[in-house]
C-alpha cells in the first residue's frame, strides 16, 4: 500500500488519487507490452477490489 499512499499524499482528493494510480498502472502495463484492453478487462477489476473501497467510500485521508 506504499504506492498507494504517494498517490493520496499527491492528489487533492481520494478519486484523484484512484484515476491517477489507474493511469499510471495502465501506462507501465502497456508499456511492458500488455495492451489497454487487455488492462481494462483483466487487470482494471482487480485493482477497483482492491483500491476502491479504500479510496472512494469517503473515509480515505
């Protein structure tokens, strides 16, 4: 969750936080050679149950 807190630490609110953690998974996933849609279907679901409750339910900060 160390990265996770360099994202709140950064962003003005947990969602920014979230968008901004997404993008910049998407953007090392593509670049190692993985394509966006394989991010959106396989990856995106995993990192919305992981990170989702802990930043968009309000309580993160």
């Amino acid at each position: 969750m160390e990265i996770l807190r360099r994202f709140l630490e950064t962003s003005p609110t947990p969602f920014e936080a979230y968008v901004s953690l997404q993008c910049a998974l998407m953007r090392r996933h593509v670049r190692r050679g993985g394509s966006p849609e394989d991010f959106c279907e396989r990856l995106a679901p995993v990192f919305h149950r992981r990170y989702a409750p802990v930043l968009l339910d309000g309580t993160a900060r």
